[in-house]
C-alpha cells in the first residue's frame, strides 16, 4: 500500500460546486468505508481540499478521481497527487 496526499484546487464555478457537493461527500464516504480514504476537509478559506489516501498505487487514484462526481462538473482547476512516506503520527501506513 502507498499513501498519496492529494490537494484539490478548486475553480471559479462555486455555485456548481456547493450544489454537486453533497454528492461528492457521499463518494468520499464510501472510499473511508472501503479503508482507501484515511482524512479530508477543505481548506478554511474554501479554496481547495486535502485528501490522504492508502491504495495500491495512482492507478487506483485515477479511477477513484474518474468516479468522483466533482470530475464530471468540471469544478476542480488542479489536482495535486504526491506520493507521502509518513515516519512519525498516528495515521502511520497499515502493514
């Protein structure tokens, strides 16, 4: 299993993107129950997001960010994916 931090830049277009919202927390609801999201939450001043994930590689990213309802409404400017070796905390990798 990798870990990726991923931030999400979002673009202009905040009425698409409160309106497909919800829809957007349902499937990240779903990816934290099948183990695969470990954390997420927007920035404070709402103009992006952080996720962390625990999947086998990006190829599962792809598919996970192809399945996310955001994608289809255009409402992310940029995806940031780093690959992230976390040493110390309490979300450390599963074995």
């Amino acid at each position: 299993m990798a870990r990726y931090a991923v931030e999400l830049v979002f673009g202009d277009d905040e009425a698409t993107r409160l309106a497909v919202r919800p829809a957007h927390r349902e499937y990240l609801a779903t990816l934290v129950e099948r183990g695969v999201l470990v954390l997420s939450g927007p920035w404070v001043d709402d103009t992006g997001a952080l996720l962390v994930f625990e999947v086998d590689g990006e190829g599962d990213l792809e598919k996970i960010f192809a399945d996310d309802p955001y994608t289809p409404a255009g409402v992310v400017a940029e995806t940031r994916v780093h690959e992230w070796k976390t040493v110390m905390g309490t979300w450390l990798p599963r074995d």
